[in-house]
C-alpha cells in the first residue's frame, strides 16, 4: 500500500484551528494510529498538512525546526507553540 509523503508544514502550530489539531492528535496518540495511515486516509491537502503537523508533537526540537522550516517564523515562536499546543491538547501540564 502506497502512503503519501510526509508533507513539510507552511504553518505553524497556531495557524492551525485547535479544532482541526485535536481531531488528529486524538487519531494520533489516543487512538495509535500511525502517521502514513492518517494521510493515507484523506486526500484533502490542508487535513494532510494538519497531520503531518500533528506528527511533529512528540519529536526532538531539531527534528521539529528541521520539519517546520518552511514556516517562516523565528525557531523560538515555533517551539512556543508546541508547547502551547500540546498543553492545550493535554499531552504536558
């Protein structure tokens, strides 16, 4: 079975409704779901962004600006946010 790629984000975690985040994280680590089979299963482009977004929760911080630098924002602003996101998704305190 042939997975789209993953997909370098344009946008970082705050240009991304907490709705559309929280659809994929829960996907993602509450339900286990693997990252080539979430963008497998949609075609839309923005979810897959979303996704590949949501993948880049748990990773080291140079794997994360590595990904995200297509963002255009400085590395602390990014790094900022996923704080903030996973504190708001509820994954830290």
């Amino acid at each position: 079975m042939d997975h789209p790629p993953f997909r370098h984000p344009t946008h970082c975690f705050c240009q991304v409704s907490s709705e559309k985040l929280a659809y994929w994280a829960e996907k993602r680590y509450r339900e286990g779901r693997p990252t080539s089979e979430l963008l497998a299963s949609t075609t839309d482009p923005d979810g897959r962004e979303v996704i590949c977004i949501v993948a880049l929760l748990d990773v080291d911080e140079e794997t994360l600006l590595k990904s995200m630098g297509d963002v255009n924002l400085p590395e602390h602003h990014i790094l900022h946010c996923r704080g903030e996101t996973r504190r708001i998704l509820g994954m830290d305190p």
